[in-house]
C-alpha cells in the first residue's frame, strides 16, 4: 500500500556528545527506491556546560537524580530549538519527527540486577518538550522495542543502509564512523535476512577523548596532529586481541566499552611516546579495528558471497589521516572505498536521516528493525510517540 508522503525530521546525537544533527526528509512510500529526497541538514554543537554535563553523566558511577531529570527537559529544548532553526533555513516544516535522543547508557546483552536478567538502555531528551515546542509529533526511545524482542538495541541505521545502498551486483560494506564505528554489510541482491551489521569498535570517541588528554583541544581537526607521526603497531595489535574485538556479532559498544576508564589505560600503555604518536596510534586502532572486523566478520563467513565497495559516512570522514589509513587497508582487501556523499547523503547527516525514516516507519506502524543485525527474534515497531 502506498503511503502518503511526508516531511519527517531526523535528530542524532552521537556517543562523541559534540552536538545535534538534523536532518529534514521528504519521503513517501520506503519500500520502493528513490523515495527519500534531502530537503537539508543543520548541525549545532552543544553548549560547553551542556556538553560537560553530558560527559559527566556518561561517565559517572553515580549521579544524582534531579541533574539527570533537568539534563533530560534541557535537552528536549535543545533539540527543539535545532529543529525550529533547521526548519527557518530551509522553509520545510515536518510533519513529524524522529529523535535518537542523547545516549547515555547501554548495555545490549542481559546482565544480573536485583534478581533478573536484564539488558538496558537509556536515550535522554524529552520528546513531549519537543512535540509542544515545534508542534508535530515525534517518534524517540527507538532502542528498547527491539531489546524487548530479544535484541542488543543497536545498530538500528542498517534499515537506512538496506532501502538506500543495496545493489543487484554489488556486495556493499555500508561504514559510519561516528563515536562508535559501525557496519552494514549487504551482499548483492540479498533480502534482509542476510545482512550482517555490528559496531567494530571505536570511531572518534578514543581518539578526541586522547586528544583532549594530551592537548585540551576537543578533536583531531582534519587528522593533522596525527598525519606526521608514527604508529605503535604492538599496542595496537594487543588492543585488538581484547575479546569485544574477537566476539562474534552481533555486538554493541558505547562508552562503557571505549570511555574514561580504556582511554586510561590506552595512555597508560603508550608510556613516554610523542602527544602526536599517541594520538596516531589511536587512530590506527580506529581504522584496523575496522578493517579487522571486515576481514574476519564479513569476507571470512561470507558464504561465496563477494564484496566490492565500503560506502563511508559519519563524522570520522573529515579524520584525513583515519581515512588514508582505512583506504589503504581496505583496498588489501579487495575493496573500494567510496563514500556516502556520492549516493546523494551527505556524510554528516546519514544518522540524522536514518531516525526520519524510522519515525516515519513507526508512525504507519511498521516494523524497522533488522534482526539479523541486532539479534532479535523478530521484527519491531520502534519508538514511543509523544503528541503535539
């Protein structure tokens, strides 16, 4: 059945907590190609405070209540004032929003808490502020329907990867290189089923995290204090003998894996090295983390099926050193590296545009998770809807 079209906008805030993309969509009926046109897409960083908080409340072993709830209506303004203000520049008012909101915890699988086995998750940023404010509805909290169903709650963009990049030839490695590095691997001409998609490991997050570390500066701007500098090969390589790195997908990572706690020991082990040394190793992890992963978890269980292309997005392709390392170690493998921006999506908002498209899923009540990507036993309406 055809579906009316709608102008859905997308809000992402990523694990590197730097900010809120969004992005504004048209799109009409999802399971036929060439129907998601990019009307435009804003970027807003976070106030500093507003970023320390974040920060803060990721990290911490404890927080006091009253500063998570006020950080969840602060953020609900936040997003709402980045939609109002996306909207004016481009003249498009939504019809209807879809917001990731703000992780601050998760732990796909079940761990033991007061007697039950339980996975968790937590997307802060009150969509009701949202909803009153821009006066649609929105779609928020897409995790936790798929964990319900018995997956890990993530990755939940490779429904984006599949409608957009699948290919009757071409076997593609769909890449966003965000906080976290993650994959959507779609053999050609394959159904849903046979996607393969996890989180490889860290994107930026250990990267700007060591950065800040050593020189208070935010990021690596474009790689250039990492471009010249040597890499330390044996502590990357004992990195990726860890077991998230040699687990089998699917799997997910956030700062519970790649935060505070393992930047500290990633300096630890560095030792007396170069600022800019350390920060090329991290780097280097970052990109073969990757590469890795393809090798072992895509081409070596690919079952005959061949893979011509990875399609990279995300904040990591302005990373000019990471993207020459990936490039190099994809093409040993057989592989061109191309990006998301040829394909009309700009690399930046690829997530922003993923959560319209889910919300617009979610609003015609159907189903938009990928189990074989998240391990859940069936397919899922996602989100939770708040009204204007």
């Amino acid at each position: 059945m055809k579906r009316k079209a709608m102008i859905v906008a997308g809000i992402m805030s990523g694990t590197s907590a730097d900010g809120i993309d969004v992005a504004l969509i048209q799109i009409g009926e999802s399971q036929l190609r060439g129907v998601i046109e990019l009307i435009g897409h804003a970027a807003f960083p976070y106030p500093p405070r507003v970023r320390q908080a974040v920060l803060a409340a990721m990290n911490a072993d404890r927080a006091r209540v009253a500063d998570l709830a006020r950080l969840n209506f602060v953020l609900g303004h936040l997003y709402a004032d980045a939609v109002l203000e996306t909207q004016r520049k481009f003249r498009a008012k939504p019809d209807l929003i879809g917001c990731h909101g703000q992780t601050l915890y998760h732990q796909g699988e079940p761990e033991l808490f007061l007697g039950k086995r339980v996975a968790a998750t937590w997307q802060t940023g009150e969509a009701a502020i949202i909803a009153a404010r821009v006066g649609v509805p929105v779609v928020s909290d897409f995790r936790p329907a798929d964990m319900a169903a018995g997956g890990e709650g993530a990755p939940l963009v490779p429904y984006l990867d599949y409608l957009l990049f699948r290919d009757a030839r071409i076997g593609r490695i769909v890449l966003n290189v965000g906080g976290i590095a993650n994959l959507t691997a779609i053999p050609a001409n394959a159904g849903p089923e046979r996607v393969i998609a996890f989180d490889t490991g860290p994107g930026n997050m250990v990267i700007d995290q060591v950065m800040h570390a050593l020189t208070g500066r935010a990021f690596d701007r474009d790689g250039e204090f990492a471009a010249s500098a040597m890499v330390d090969e044996k502590i990357v390589r004992k990195i990726l003998c860890a077991s998230f790195f040699r687990k089998n997908p699917p799997k997910t990572a956030g700062r519970e894996e790649f935060g505070r706690e393992f930047v500290r020991q990633f300096l630890q082990g560095c030792g007396r090295m170069r600022k800019q040394d350390i920060v090329a190793t991290a780097t280097a992890l970052t990109s073969q983390s990757i590469s890795d992963a393809v090798r072992r978890f895509v081409i070596a269980k690919s079952r005959g099926e061949s893979y011509g292309e990875i399609i990279a997005s995300g904040g990591g392709t302005r990373n000019k050193t990471l993207i020459a390392m990936l490039a190099e170690s994809v093409v040993s493998l057989g592989l061109r590296l191309r990006f998301s921006d040829e394909f009309g999506v700009p690399s930046e908002a690829k997530e922003a545009v993923a959560f319209a498209v889910l919300a617009y899923e979610t609003w015609n009540r159907r189903p938009s998770n990928i189990p074989a990507a998240t391990g859940a036993r069936k397919a899922a309406v996602l989100g939770k809807l708040s009204y204007a």
